[in-house]
C-alpha cells in the first residue's frame, strides 16, 4: 500500500502533471473572464482559453516567446484574408491566395516558432469571418492574446521548475555510461572476440542522451529565469549543473573508448593487428568494470575516494602491462596508450575533492 500511495504522490507531482493542471486552470479562468463581456466575445469565448492552451510552454520565457510568437502570426494571417475579402472574385481564389500568402511567410524562420498559425489564421478568418472581416479578426486576435495573458499570469504565480525531471535524465545518462563500459568489457572477455556487427550491438546511444541531457537542463536554466521559487532550489540546481558537465566529458570519453575498441579489437582483424591482443584484454576489462563501477556509485559530480582510488589502482594496473609487454615487443601499442589515456581522463573527471579544497570553497 506504501508503495502504491508513494507512485500515486509521484504521478501527481510529475512536471508533466503539473503542467496539464497548470493549462486547464489557465483555460478555465480565460473562459470565465471573457464569458460575461457579451458580443462579440460571447460569439467566441472559445478563443480565449485556446490562447491559454497555446501560450503555456513550461518556463515563463518560454510562455513569453510563444504568446508573442502566436500573436504575431494570427496577424499576420489576417491581413491576407481581410484583403482577399475586400477584394472581388471567386472564393476559391481567395482561398488560394491567403493558403499561398500564409505558407509564404510561414516558411520564414524569423518569425519563430508559431509559423504554422500564420496560414490557419487566415483560413479561419477567410471561411468564419466571411461577413464580418474586420470584426472577427480583433476578436480573433484579442482574445486570444486575452487568453495568452492569462496563461502567463498563471505560469508567473505557479511557475515550473523541472529539477525532477533533469535529475531523472541525468541518472539515465549515467547509468548508460555504466552499461557502456560493462559491455566493452563483456566484449573483451569473449572468445572469440566480437566481430564488427557484434560490436555495433553493443553500442549505447550515449551522445544522443547526453543532447539529451543537455536539452533538458537548458530548460531547468531557462526555467529559473524570473522563478520566485528558483532561490529556493538554487543548490540543488547548481549541483545538477555541476553533475551535467561531469557526464557531458564523461559521455565523450566513453564514446572515444568504445570507437577505440571496436575498431581495433575485432575477430574480423588478423592476430597481429589487434590493439590489446590476449595479454592485455583481462586487465584492460578489469579496468572498464572497475571503472563502470565508479560511475555506477558517483554522487553528483564526484566519486567516492575509496571507489576513485580502487578504479585508479585498475587503470594503473593497465597501463604497467602496456609499458611491460611494449618493453619486450617491437609491436605498436598506440591503441593500448590510447584507451589508458581516456580512463585516466574519466576518473580525472570525477577526482574527489579532498577535504581542505571544499572547505576552501565553501
């Protein structure tokens, strides 16, 4: 039962359900505002809450860029389809001719991201407000920025900061880094060695989470942009920034160990043209699980001395065998080199801060 209330608190409170209460009560209160102004709002109270709907992004910038953005373009599809109906001809041509106006300027990139009103805004003025031209087009517009107002409104007293969300894709990233280097070290145990295909299957789509990551912070950064709840969460904000770098180096230097790994220890290559060759594939596996672990137990943006010193010992270990087997062989080990170079720049990414510095700092 405690576990069910506790997944029942956590889809309440997801960013996502936040946000659809936030919209309905933005929808609701444009609604019951316009409702008893009578005319021509009362033709349309419809408006006002689509305005609503559209102008809520999740940050107030976001909100603002969008109202802004979403008024612009109802304008600028009206004035085509206030022309075409004060001009004489077929309908259809002036259909045509505010369809071709539209998608015009809607294939404009400065005119940010509500383009595609720009065309639907002159067809419903053109098709509803047929008798009506000028009369439709305020309402039209007016109560939809109405409706935009008050979704800003709405977004400014119940503003969102996402960090659930970052900290969700933050742990995700993480854990593929982990599953990464387990598999790479999977690969170098097998016998036989993983051919080219059987290394692409074990390729994790790191850089594409690492966007993604990124992408999702942007907005915790955006969203704390005038946030009267964002000082509030500045730690934990700050902390999750620190944590994205951390990853963000973390993920290059795991994609630059299994390119390195893949294309030079394959079963598809000759005996002698493998990087690491049986004698050096136990130790280096040794070193990506010990270094999977880390990962696997970092908190924020540092691990743990024990873990950092345990992943260091293994690393080592590697790059004395790639210094002891180099010394008795005219064989290149540059790959070898290569791959202890990158582990050694992941653990120099998340090197614990000793004592004294974060007392320092503090």
């Amino acid at each position: 039962m405690r576990r069910r209330h506790g997944a029942l608190r956590e889809l309440l409170t997801a960013d996502r359900t936040v946000h659809a209460v936030k919209v309905a009560v933005a929808a609701a209160l444009a609604w019951l505002l316009v409702v008893p102004w009578g005319g021509v709002a009362d033709e349309y109270p419809y408006y006002a809450p689509l305005g609503a709907v559209a102008s809520i992004t999740g940050t107030f910038s976001g909100s603002l860029r969008t109202t802004l953005s979403n008024v612009g373009a109802i304008a600028l599809g009206a004035v085509p389809a206030v022309l075409a109906l004060l001009l004489p001809g077929p309908e259809v041509a002036a259909l045509a001719v505010v369809v071709l106006v539209g998608a015009w300027l809607a294939g404009s990139d400065r005119l940010g991201p509500s383009t595609s009103w720009i065309p639907i805004s002159g067809l419903f003025i053109l098709v509803i407000g047929h008798d009506d031209p000028w009369t439709f087009a305020g309402a039209y517009l007016g109560l939809v920025a109405l409706g935009a107002l008050v979704g800003l409104l709405v977004d400014t007293m119940w503003p969102a900061l996402p960090l659930a969300g970052a900290q969700r894709s933050l742990d995700r990233l993480r854990g593929m880094l982990v599953d990464q280097l387990v598999d790479l070290a999977d690969g170098l145990e097998a016998d036989p060695l993983p051919s080219a295909a059987d290394w692409a299957e074990r390729g994790w789509p790191v850089q594409r989470h690492s966007h993604e990551m990124q992408r999702v912070l942007e907005q915790v950064r955006e969203a704390r942009q005038v946030n009267w709840r964002a000082s509030r969460w500045q730690e934990t904000a700050g902390r999750q920034d620190r944590h994205a770098r951390a990853l963000e180096q973390l993920a290059f230097l795991t994609e630059d160990v299994y390119r390195l790994l893949a294309r030079t220890e394959q079963s598809d290559l000759a005996h002698d043209q493998v990087a690491l060759g049986p004698g050096l594939r136990p130790v280096a596996a040794r070193a990506l699980r010990a270094t999977a672990r880390l990962l696997a137990d970092l908190t924020d943006d540092a691990a743990s001395p024990d873990g950092w010193r345990t992943a260091r010992d293994a690393v080592e270990e590697l790059a004395t065998e790639v210094r002891r087997i180099r010394s008795g062989s005219d064989a290149e080990f540059f790959a070898a080199g290569s791959l202890v170079t990158a582990l050694r720049r992941t653990l120099d990414s998340v090197r614990p801060v000793p004592p004294e510095d974060a007392a320092a700092g503090a």
